[in-house]
C-alpha cells in the first residue's frame, strides 16, 4: 500500500534513515567499546527493541515498569528501568517480573532503597540496582563524589540488593547553544561519574557497570575511559531538537506525522489536521534554529501554531486542500506516545506496522 493511502493523522517511519539510526550508533559503541542500552522511551516498541538487540545492543532502558512489563511480555528481559521504584504497588509488579527477566533499577536514597530492600526480602529474591548520579542536570539523583559512596555504601549493606554501578544523564546538554557547550557536558558526564566510580573502588566498593549517555552528549561521553556503557534514546529516530541540537540533521529524521490539509480559509493560512492530540507542543527553537511545532521539509516551511486538532501553518507557500504532507515534529518521544501504530515506509510503499505497545504506560 502506498502511504498516501493511509488515514490521518498517521505516524510513519522511514525505514531507510531507522535503521542507518540503529546501526549508526552500534558501530559507535563497537568503536568505543562500550555496551550499548538503548532507552525504548522513544520508540515504545518491542519489535524495535528487537531490531537493536539483533544490532548489537546487550539490553534496553525503560523509563517506567510498565514499559519493562510491555518488553518482558514481547520477550526482551534484559532491562534496565533507569528511574527510582517507589511505592508497594510498583514493588509488587518488579517482583513479578524478576520470575520472567534481568531488571535492574536505579536508587538515590535510603529510602528507596530500604523500600526495595524489604520487598525483596518478604519475596526472598535479591535484585542488581544501580546509583543515580547528578552530573549536572539537577533532576533526580545523588551528588557525585562522598554523596554516592554513602548511598552506595548503605546499599551494599542490604542483604537483597547487588549494587552494579552508577548511572547518569547529562540533560543539561539539552540548554545547551553550541556543539562545544554539549561536547563539554558529554565529557563531564562521563568523567565525573567514572571518577566517583574510581572513588568507590578505592573504598572497597566493586563498580562493574558505569552508564552514561543522552542522543545529544553520547558521541562525548562514550569515549571517556571507564565509560562502559550508553543509553541513548532519541537516536533511533532522531527530531528537530536533536537536529537543533547537532546531534543530527534533517535526513538523519526517521519519524514524520503524515497530515491532510483540510482548509485554506485566507491566502496566507493553511489547516492541517493535527494538533496537540498529534503533534506535540513541545518547541525546537530556544537556540533560534528551529521555529514552530514541526518542519514540512517538502514545503520548507513550519507548523506555527497548535490547537488541540489543528495544526495552522502562516505562509503563502502552495498548498491544497486535500493534500497530504509529512511533518517531522519537535520531539519523537512524546509524539509516538500519542499513536497506537506506527507505519513503517519504504519509498512510497508501507512495509510493515509496528504497534506502539508501550503507550501510555506511565506507572
């Protein structure tokens, strides 16, 4: 079937740039020598998930356990959910999935780990956890340096949780205006953290896993020795943030909402059926190199506003009512978290549907 065909607003990925993606940022860690685990974040998928193991990735990163559960049913068990686990309800589904696969979580508290901890232990299973650290982004996660090896320290002194490592995310990277300021972010992420994995082993402490990486910093942050694995997630389809952010161009863009133009009510406004509810309104353009709400590169032209189901371009560039265009959005993450199926196109033809499983999967 040729796309054309297809219903809208639908979600289409070029097969072509995917998979060029995939083994891009494979042939990355091969060179580095680094384990690669992508973060499935961006895709929600398992037969994606499925493609990049088959390229060479050890495992996945999830966000949430409810997309390590969508995973383990589809058979990916190899799992790190790189996010704090908190709470009985959530205890009680990470239990059911230490049965079926290898999941490790992420700590940054004695709270949290005391929690783990006497969950594990009422079920008489034991689990790897990995320390969160700050390398700068200020979101969750303890300080570097004395901060980890205390948390650290407490960890290892629970019977039912194996301390694997350390593990980061240099966000910071995405405030970032130049590929020196990102490059400069990557390269602190990785050095502050193997450093205060260096600090941990001199104190006794055994760090086997020290895990890094963002789309944006990761071309940095691998190449720090002691880095010994990444967790890239936007890559596999790339957008116009990463675009902004010199972590890919335009034909790196795998993703693209496939819209029709439903009104040309002035000479100078165009009506797309997708809004909010399709195209999200994240912006691209606080470093000035990407206005809007998504690019039309066929028209060269931006989506300039948003309602929830329209999409409203300002422009007098030619466009006709019943036409059919394809948007490459600001953020893929957010956006393949709005479609049940995504299309996967080659040329002009779609080739095979992929379900987007893990949507709304936010407990």
């Amino acid at each position: 079937m040729d796309y054309s065909e297809l219903d809208t607003p639908a979600l289409l990925i070029d097969l072509d740039r995917m998979e060029r993606n995939i083994s891009g940022m494979a042939d990355l860690a091969r060179r580095h020598i680094v384990a690669l685990r992508p973060h499935t974040k961006t895709h929600k998928c398992p037969d994606i998930a499925k493609i990049q193991i088959e390229n060479g990735a050890v495992g996945i990163t999830c966000a949430k356990i409810g997309e390590a559960e969508v995973m383990v049913r589809a058979g990916v068990t190899d799992i790190v959910i790189a996010n704090e686990v908190i709470g009985e309800q959530k205890y009680r589904r990470l239990l059911a999935l230490l049965d079926k696969a290898n999941v490790c979580v992420a700590v940054d508290s004695e709270f949290g780990a005391n929690g783990l901890n006497a969950a594990l232990a009422a079920a008489n299973l034991k689990i790897d956890v990995m320390v969160e650290v700050n390398c700068g982004q200020d979101r969750s996660g303890v300080l570097p340096g004395e901060h980890t090896l205390q948390i650290a320290r407490y960890v290892q002194g629970l019977p039912q949780l194996r301390l694997r490592g350390l593990l980061t995310h240099g966000g910071q990277a995405y405030n970032k205006g130049s590929i020196a300021e990102i490059a400069e972010v990557g390269q602190h992420e990785g050095q502050v953290l193997v450093e205060t994995a260096d600090l941990l082993r001199k104190n006794g402490i055994e760090v086997s896993t020290v895990s890094v990486g963002s789309t944006p910093t990761v071309n940095y942050c691998s190449s720090v020795p002691g880095v010994t694995e990444i967790r890239p997630g936007t890559y596999v389809f790339n957008d116009l943030t990463q675009v902004e952010l010199f972590a890919s161009k335009i034909k790196d863009c795998a993703l693209s909402v496939l819209a029709t133009v439903t009104s040309k009510p002035a000479a100078d406004r165009v009506i797309l059926d997708t809004g909010k509810k399709s195209l999200t309104a994240d912006t691209a353009g606080r470093l000035g190199h990407a206005k809007g709400f998504g690019l039309i590169p066929a028209k060269n032209t931006v989506i300039s506003r948003l309602s929830e189901e329209h999409g409203v371009i300002i422009s007098e560039t030619d466009f006709t009512i019943g036409e059919k265009v394809r948007i490459i959005p600001n953020h893929a993450c957010v956006v393949v978290n709005m479609f049940e199926a995504m299309y996967g196109v080659r040329g002009q033809e779609v080739e095979r549907t992929f379900t987007v499983a893990g949507r709304g999967k936010v407990h």
